[in-house]
C-alpha cells in the first residue's frame, strides 16, 4: 500500500483460491456498482474456445500461466479504473504476476484477498469437474503454500463466510440460491463501503457531549460471544476484540475471527493487541529488546487489520516507531487510536510528565489517544478529570484509572469508555463496570437527568367499524409501541418513560387538534409559556425542563398545516422537511443551521452505496439524533426539533429483503399504492393526509436507496392526492428522480408491455400505504386492480404499511408476492409491523442515542399486538 487516499473509482480485482467466492462476489460486485465484470478464466476459454480443464489436460499447464499471463497483463494496466477484475486462483504463481498485482495494488489501491473456510471449497472442488488436478500436490498442500502469495499481493482481505447454498439444477440459479446469498452480499458491501469510504462505520461526534462506549471481547474465539452479542451489545458503541487473547494469531484466524464478528454485528471495532506489559497477553514489542523477526510478526499483525478494513486500530506508544509511522501512514480509511496503559501504578495525573506523555502522543497525529493510569484514592479521578479538561476533544482523548477506586472514572469519562458486562469471561481490566450500571451512577450522581416522552393520541375515537384502519391506529395501536419503548428504556438502565399524551380537543373527524398539542406540548417542556419565543426556541429553565424528552405520533403529521408553528418547532430535520411530514419531536439544543430552511435532496449513487444500518452513526447537521444521546452537560437554550423515522424504517425493510439479484440501477422501477384524501368507498380508509405522508415517507426511501423510477397510484383515481405525493420528487438530482402519478394499475402492464425504447420495466418494490382490508373489500372482484402480471419476474419486495394480524390473511399485496414466490420468483413480503417495528428501533435511536435492545423490543411488541389483533378479531367476529 502507497497512497493512503485512494480514487474511489479504482478497479476492484479479486484474487484467492479456486471456489473460494471470487466470480461470485465479482458478479454482485460489478452488479451494484454498474462496473463492468471481467473474470480471466473467463477471457482465456474465450480466446481459447475450450475450457479452463480441457486445455490444461492437452496442452499442460505451462502454456496455461504463459497464456494467463499474459491475459492479465493485458487487462489489468489497461482497466485501472471502474471494473470488477477476478483472477484464476493460480495466478499468484507466477513472479511476474506477482509483481504486476502489487504494482497495481500500490498504484491503485484495491487488491483484494478472498478466502472461504477450507473444508466446503474443497468439498465444492472435489465435487466439480470443472477443475484440473493440480501439479505434483493436493488441493490443501496447494491452499497453504499460495495463502503467502495472496497476502503478499493484497491491500485487503475479505472472509466469505460460507452459507447453506440451497441444491439446484446444474447451470439455473434459483431465487431460494440468489437469496442464501445475501447475508455474503452484505458482508462483502461492507467492506466496500469502507475501502472506498461511503461509509466508513464511525462513530460520529467522538470527544463532543454524546456518551460512547467499548466493550473489550475478552474470548479466546468470537465463536463463543455469538449467541451474547446481543446482550453484549446493550448500549455500546465499539467492540474492541482483544486480539492478544486470541486462542490464535495467524493471520488466517484473525481475519475469520473479524468476519465473524462482522457477520453477527454492524457495530465497528478496535483491534487492539496488548503486550504483557500493557496487561495483554502478546508478547512485549521494544526496539531495545526484540529481535527483528518479533518486531516485524508484530507490525504484520496490526498491518493485517487495516487489510481487513478494521475501524480502529489500537497501536501502544512505545511500540517500535517504524512500526508506528507505517500503521500510521497506511491507514486509509481506519482511525489509529494510540493507547497508554500504565499497570505500575506510577502514572500521575497531576505530574508534568504525564503532560509531556500526553503532547508525544499526540505528535504523532493519531485519530484518537487514550491513557489509562490505576486510582488508589478517589482523588486520583478528580486529578484525571482535571487533566482531561479541554484536551478530550482533539484527538478524542479516553482516559481513565483502573482499580476499585478507578471505578468513577470509567463512569465519567465521555468518550469510547470501556465498559465490561457480567456475560463477559472476564473483564479486560480491573474496575470495569457495565453499561447498565454505567447509567444508574450517573443517573444517582444527577448526571442522567430523567425523561419523559409522549405519544400524541387523540380522544377515545369511537370506531364502530369492524375493519381497522390506519385512522384509528392513533389509539389502538398505542399500547404496544408505548410498552415497546419502555422495554427498551429499562433494558438500557435510563431513566426515562413513555406514556400516552391524552388531549382535551380533537377535530371532528379524528385528527389532532395541533393547537391544543402545541400548547400542552409547551407546558411539558418549559412549564407553560414564557420562555418560548415566536421562534420556538425556549430558553429553559422552566420547572419541567428536566424532563420533557420529546414526543411521537404514530400518523405522521404533515408540515403544511401549520404545525411548525402550533407545536413550536425550532428546527425540522431535512428528511423530514423534504418529506414534508413529522412523526417524531426531539429537544434538542438550539443551534442555527445555516441550511434550515433549504430543504435540497442529497445525491445518492445506486446500490452498494446506501445501506447505513448500523444505526450508531449520526449526521452531524441533524440534531435530533447528534444530541439525543445522554448527556452531561445542561443545556440552557433548547428547542424542540421535528424528525421523520417512517423513511427510514422503509428504507431498513427493503435493503435488508433485496436479494443479490435486484442490485437497484437506474432502470429498477417501484409502485407506491396510496388511499389518499378521499378513502376508499366503503371501507375506513379515510386516512388522509396520514396516508399521503407515509407514502411520501416511502417515496423518499426508494430515492435514498437509488431508485429514480417511481410509480403512484392512488385510489378512486384521486389524481390530486397522488399529485400531493409527488410534489417536490420530480425532476430532483438533475431530473434524474421521475415520479409518475398514473390513474390505473392496467396503465403500467400496458406501458411495460410497450417496445419504447425508455419504457419503464415492471416495478421491483411494491410498497402498499393502503389499509389491507381495502383490498379485497372493494366492489371489483379482484380488490384494487393489482394483478400478480404487475409483480416483475426479476424478483423483489412487497411491502404493506398496513398492520393487520399477519395471520389474518388480509393483505392482497402480500398474498400476490407469496403467489409470484410459489411460481419460482423471488418476492420478499414485509409485514406493516416489521416496518413499525424498525420504526420503534429508530425511536429508540433518536431519544436515547443509543441502539434498541432489538431482541427484548420485539418480543415485547409481537405479545402485545397479538392481543389487538385478538380484540380485532372479536370486533369482527361481532
Ligand atoms: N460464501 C459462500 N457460501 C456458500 N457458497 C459459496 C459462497 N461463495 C461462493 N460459493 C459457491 O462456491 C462455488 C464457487 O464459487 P466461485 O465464485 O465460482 O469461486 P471462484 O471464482 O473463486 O473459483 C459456487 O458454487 C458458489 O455458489
Ligand atoms: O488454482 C488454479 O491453479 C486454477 C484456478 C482456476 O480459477 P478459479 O480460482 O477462478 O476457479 C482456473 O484458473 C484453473 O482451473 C487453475
């Protein structure tokens, strides 16, 4: 590796052992970023006209690598930039394929190692015809002598976990096959995410007011920490995965080790390898007293986790400074956080020394820097809180004591603290606490002021229909979500709750009455209204300040109605606004956002790019969830922010069901199906406004995901509705977004049907925000008009808003994706609650800063809804 910042455009080539996954990440590869593939076995039978095996049994292998050779000499120094390039797995062979592949890699950047555990390639090879015996040895004696070659030759190393492949017909990929792969998809975008720094999985706002936290992996194999991980994760923002306590470290290992992890979790995470002297396990590393093989094993090791894409990467000051200054300048996309543990005890705060320690640390320029000391008395925390002072935040700076007394420490110190948790074999250091307990001592020390959240419900709506809508969700719906949230918050150890905001008014036909939401809303906050401004901006200090934390409607409600104004909202996110809908309400400190007011869609590039789930990270322009987080510090001009999390929730659903083979391009098409103002005659589904909100929220996450091809239909033929979801959408990113409002579901079989030369082809994500029941209670035998010929053959995603009992067998929409899938087509079906609930996670997300603890939330909602849908069965019933 030569250049730290790389062309995001460079080539992607792939090398590794025969079967290991190379032509098959290369296919989902190319697909994603529409790159061309070029695969050299490929290019050689080819030029050939015969296959791989066949010319090497007639014409033997030396004029095979001759040819191959010369074959990549070809293609690589004249493709460096926008191609997916596999090579044959022997082309490591050769020396001056060998040296081709690091002078590309140095120039460009992106060579990169592919393995897959030994035992099911060389099950697959023994299985295929397709392969040559290999010369003078066995496959294994093979695969380990050319792992040297390949690491040699790489800048990057990806594990391709293997995943039950179900069986097929030879040479026809099946839906259910393109589907077990998805997991690997998601593994292998990750990476490249990272390498090319779309999303380099950080977390946002290190060394600012938001608390984050560690926890050390102290496994001798992750294999163990699987089925923890979720409790393990509770609150925490980084694993740190104790490589020093390995069972192993070769570097093979290593690397499964890290996709393992990865393959269970999105959380980032620091590779750290601490040295006995340290309180590790590694070997000590000094250049006074190690041999140079030592010292070389070493920087291989931390080497190898930047190859492997890692987060952070932990490097001891006093490691050797070649060591240092190589980790440093070839870290690309890592952050190298630069670590003193001191386990003498003579570490002193207060010393002019630790001063000097701390200024030669930060003069190597280190992304992050932590300095751990031992307390023997409590006033050796005040003494490093002290020291902290200002220096916290540039780098972010983690400091704290261990010991019993160090204890404090790690509870105040705001910035990757490192915690410990009872599940854990043991703790890293002595004087961990865990993150629950982490809460309640800054909760008791006042440092965690309690909350309070509010979901916005109207009156007792009386519903005399026996068919549920998304009108009356406002009230039935509550219960759940109010005991999911809750769930959440006592799992994480906060002091907070959410509970119903009952209102005096409503309007007649159900619909909040926002004054009324607004004023009630201003007396939770600021304990009534002197201290708000015509701005909304409230200067604190009245008597409920402390606890109003924010508050959400389970309809979006939708901004032209004045409710800015009414609810006081002294800043809207830019989703939101571009939405034109909020279904959350955050406090959060006032800042001037010079962008405010100018609502501009980001551009967005298809496919591999948009998947940021890992719900840690928080963009920095949005308050809502940059400071949602506890926090320490009292903020004395606060405001009330207005957020969207139904888009989001969308967007979640469809990337997580998208299989390899609807990679989103420019052609891939979607049908959003909204009820609009009018409803549905002779149903409920007079959702209004509610509806065209959340299909606007659905607009949005289909453009964030790359899709620029947009159908709307909307019922009854409510052009201005479907006008009304549309606004805003057309013509955004250069015109590239095209929204198309059409008045019949037959105008789209016809419009694909027809040989144009733009037609738009047959949508690949159906999202319904239409209440199920509608369908099949319209007059038209066939309910709406959605025939399953809509539903294209290339597979993809249904989803219904609607939240009817999945076993209620409501949903047409899903019914038709279940029938096209029963056919040999891969349609995904979401369930409206599954998008509720990520919903619910999002929620969490943005008043506590923190991930939901999904297990415990889902559980929680699923016991719940099983009891509306129970009383909607006995309405129904009669
Ligand atoms: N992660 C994986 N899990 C299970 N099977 C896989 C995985 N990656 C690839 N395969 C299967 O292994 C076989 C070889 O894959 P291929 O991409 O052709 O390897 P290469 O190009 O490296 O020789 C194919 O049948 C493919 O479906
Ligand atoms: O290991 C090898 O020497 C070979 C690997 C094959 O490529 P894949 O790794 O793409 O299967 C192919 O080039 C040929 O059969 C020789």
């Amino acid at each position: 590796m030569s250049q730290n910042v790389l062309d995001r455009n460079g080539s992607i080539v792939l090398i590794g052992m025969r079967g290991v996954g190379k032509t098959t990440l290369g296919t989902i590869a190319s697909k994603a970023l529409n790159w061309p593939f070029y695969d050299s076995d490929l290019i050689f039978e080819e030029r050939q006209k015969v296959s791989v095996a066949h010319f090497i049994h007639t014409h033997g292998w030396d004029l095979f690598r001759r040819i191959e050779s010369d074959i990549l000499y070809d293609i690589l120094p004249s493709n460096p930039k926008g191609k997916v390039i596999a090579c044959g797995g022997g082309i490591i062979e050769l020396e001056r394929n060998r040296t081709l592949l690091k002078k590309f890699r140095d120039e460009y950047g992106y060579v990169i190692h592919v393995l897959r555990e030994k035992e099911p390639v060389l099950a697959y090879l023994q299985s295929s015809p397709a392969y040559p015996p290999f010369l003078h040895e066995t496959a294994i004696e093979a695969w380990d002598r050319r792992a040297t070659f390949f690491r040699e030759c790489c800048s990057y190393e990806f594990v391709s976990l293997t995943v039950p492949i179900p069986q097929g017909r030879e040479g026809i990929i099946t839906p259910d096959q393109t589907l077990a792969l998805k997991p690997v998809e998601t593994d292998f975008f990750r990476l490249l995410r990272f390498i090319h720094g779309v999303d380099t999985n950080k977390v946002l706002g290190l060394g600012g007011p938001r608390r984050s936290y560690i926890l050390s992996l102290t496994f001798d194999d992750i294999r163990k920490a699987i089925p923890l991980l979720e409790d393990l994760s509770l609150g925490i923002d980084v694993w740190e995965l104790r490589v020093d306590l390995l069972a192993e470290w070769d570097l093979t290992f290593i690397s499964f080790q890290v996709a393992t992890l990865r393959h269970h979790s999105t959380l980032p995470i620091l590779f750290t390898l601490r040295t006995r002297g340290h309180g590790g396990r590694y070997p000590d590393v000094t250049p006074e007293l190690s041999d140079s093989a030592s010292i070389e094993r070493h920087a291989q090791l931390l080497q190898h986790a930047l190859h492997l894409g890692i987060e952070y990467v932990d490097i001891q000051f006093g490691a050797p400074e070649s060591t240092m200054r190589s980790l440093l300048q070839h870290k690309r996309n890592s952050s190298i956080l630069t670590s003193y543990t001191d386990w003498s005890g003579k570490l002193n705060w207060n010393h002019p020394q630790t001063r000097v320690l701390y200024e030669s640390m930060r003069g190597w320029n280190p992304d992050l820097m932590m300095i751990v000391g031992v307390a023997k008395t409590f006033e050796d925390n005040m003494a490093l809180r002290q020291f902290v002072g200002d220096r916290r935040i540039h780098p972010p700076l983690i400091a704290v004591n261990m010991g019993p007394e160090g204890k404090i420490s790690r509870v105040l110190n705001p910035t990757l603290s490192p915690l410990s948790h009872p599940l854990l074999p043991r703790p890293a250091a002595p004087g961990q606490v865990s993150f629950y307990e982490a809460q309640t001592i800054l909760y008791l020390t006042g440092l965690l002021p309690p909350k309070t959240f509010y979901l916005l419900g109207t009156p007792k709506l009386r519903n005399t229909s026996s068919i549920p809508t998304i009108t009356i969700t406002t009230t039935t719906m509550s219960a759940p979500t109010i005991h999911a949230i809750n769930t959440a918050f006592q799992t994480l150890g906060l002091p907070y709750t959410y509970q119903k905001f009952e209102l005096e008014k409503a309007h007649e036909n159900g619909q909040l009455d926002l004054e009324d939401v607004g004023r009630r809303l201003r007396e939770q906050m600021y304990g009534g209204g002197p201290h708000v401004g015509e701005d909304g901006v409230g200067t604190g200090g009245g008597s409920n300040t402390h606890t109003f934390g924010g508050a959400s409607s389970s309809v979006p409600l939708p901004l032209q109605e004045g409710i800015t104004k009414h609810l006081g909202l002294g800043h809207v996110t830019r989703h939101a606004r571009i939405i034109g809908a909020v279904d959350i309400i955050t406090v959060v400190p006032y800042t001037p956002l010079p962008s405010a007011t100018s609502a501009t869609i980001p551009t967005v590039v298809a496919g591999y790019c948009t998947s940021n789930s890992n719900g840690h990270g928080h963009p920095q322009t949005d308050p809502a969830s940059s400071f949602g987080g506890p926090t320490n510090t009292t903020t004395t001009v606060t405001t009330l922010s207005g957020d969207n999390t139904a888009w989001r929730a969308i967007k979640s659903c469809l990337l997580r069901s998208l299989t390899p083979s609807n990679i989103i391009t420019k052609e891939t098409t979607a049908l959003v199906l909204v009820s609009g103002r009018g409803g549905i005659k002779g149903t409920m589904a007079t959702s209004g406004s509610g509806s065209i909100a959340s299909a606007r929220g659905a607009v949005y996450a289909l453009y964030l995901i790359g899709v620029v091809r947009i159908w709307i239909w909307v019922c009854n033929n409510d052009v201005k509705s479907g006008e009304d979801v549309s606004r805003g959408f057309e013509g955004v990113d250069g015109g590239l977004l095209k929204v198309r409002v059409v008045q019949d579901l037959g105008e789209i079989l016809r419009e694909t049907k027809q040989g144009e030369r733009d037609r738009w082809a047959l949508p690949t994500m159906i999202i319904s925000a239409i209440p199920s029941s509608s369908f099949s209670d319209h007059s038209s035998g066939n309910g709406l008009g959605l025939q399953l010929e809509h539903f294209s053959d290339a597979g993809g995603v249904a989803i219904d808003l609607d939240l009817a009992s999945p076993s209620s067998g409501h949903s047409d929409l899903l019914k038709l994706a279940k029938e096209k899938r029963d056919r040999g087509v891969l349609w995904a079906g979401v369930e409206g609650i599954e998008v509720l609930l990520e919903q619910v996670y999002e929620q969490c997300r943005i008043w506590t800063g923190r991930r939901a603890p999904k297990n415990k939330v889902r559980k929680r909602m699923m016991t719940e809804y099983e009891e509306v849908w129970r009383s909607w069965r006995s309405l129904r019933e009669g």
